[in-house]
C-alpha cells in the first residue's frame, strides 16, 4: 500500500490503520522531519519525493507495484500513480485543489484495470460508513490507531481564548493537528 503524505493526519490514519489490518505500507513525504513522523506512524519505507527519485524507491519495495494508493494529491501525482499501480489496484483520493485537476490516461488505466475511487466522507453510502467506524473502533480497541509525536502526528493544543494563534497556526501550515482546550 501507497500512502502519498504519510505525515498528514489522514496518512498518519492511513499508515496505522493499514498496518493493523496487515498490509506493507510504503509512503511519501517532502522532507526529513516529516519522514521521521511517517516512520514513527508505522511505515515500513519512507519516501522524501524531494531527495529521491519516488517511482524507483517504490518499486524496489513493491517490485509488481502497489494494491491501493491512498492518494492526497491527485493531479499531481497522477504519473507517479500510473508508475507504481500494480494491475488491478485502487487508486483512492480524497483530497484536492479547487483547481487541480486530474487527467486520467484512459489506455494507461484502462490496461492495467485501474480504478480511480473518490472518497468523500460526507457521500460515503451509508453501509459503507458503518463498516468504516466499525472497523476504527476495532482499531482504537485494540490499540493500534494512536496520536502524539511518538505516533507521528504531533498534537499542538490552544486554550480557547488563543483561538486566532490557533488558526495563524492552521495557517502556517503546522504539521499535526491543532485542538482547542474548551474547558
């Protein structure tokens, strides 16, 4: 499995998620501090996609490609996608620009039986939902979705009263997730 952004906190989710359900997880990041957390989150291989050439670094992973790819950025990873797909995976992508678009090769995919899978939380059917938390609360159970910079996603927490240093925070594009002490 292919977790483009292993640092985010969706990758985090991802990569820990994926390792308690048994899978080999390989993702990509943009630099050392952000491999650190991804390794800390459970990867078994950490990518920096600046430093290293992606496609070769995956391969030699996965050498017949990767099953699922759960995907941040779409229209701009669609070669790196294509490159690493093995036949018959899921490419799952739940994020994007405004204006990013993604441009599908239509043989490329059609060959190797890919599948383009949006995934958007709020028009997930209803069964599939109730799998989904089915399955994260068997994972919160038995321990192995955890948070925290030893989890690899770091928790930066704000009084309610510092609710705009919160957001300038949000802003700055602090990697983590930022929480309001309400209390």
């Amino acid at each position: 499995m292919l977790v483009a952004g292993g640092a985010g906190a969706v990758g985090n989710a991802a990569v820990q998620l994926a390792r308690w359900a048994g899978a080999r997880v390989i993702t990509t990041v943009s630099s050392p501090a952000k491999a650190a957390l991804a390794h800390a989150a459970g990867a078994h291989r950490v990518v920096d996609y600046r430093t290293q050439d992606a496609a070769t670094e995956i391969l030699s992973f996965a050498p017949s490609g990767v099953d699922i790819v759960v995907e941040v950025a779409p229209g701009a990873n669609t070669a790196l996608d294509l490159a690493v797909a093995a036949q018959g995976a899921v490419i799952a992508y739940y994020s994007g620009g405004e204006t990013e678009e993604l441009s599908v090769p239509v043989l490329s995919s059609l060959s190797a039986n890919l599948r383009w899978q949006s995934v958007f939380v709020y028009t997930v059917p209803p069964a599939a939902k109730q799998q989904a938390l089915t399955d994260v609360t068997a994972a919160v159970d038995a321990g192995a979705l955890r948070v925290g910079e030893d989890a690899g996603l770091p928790l930066h927490r704000f009084p309610l009263e510092r609710t705009a240093d919160a957001h300038t925070t949000l802003e700055q594009g602090v990697t983590g997730k930022v929480l309001l002490n309400i209390v």
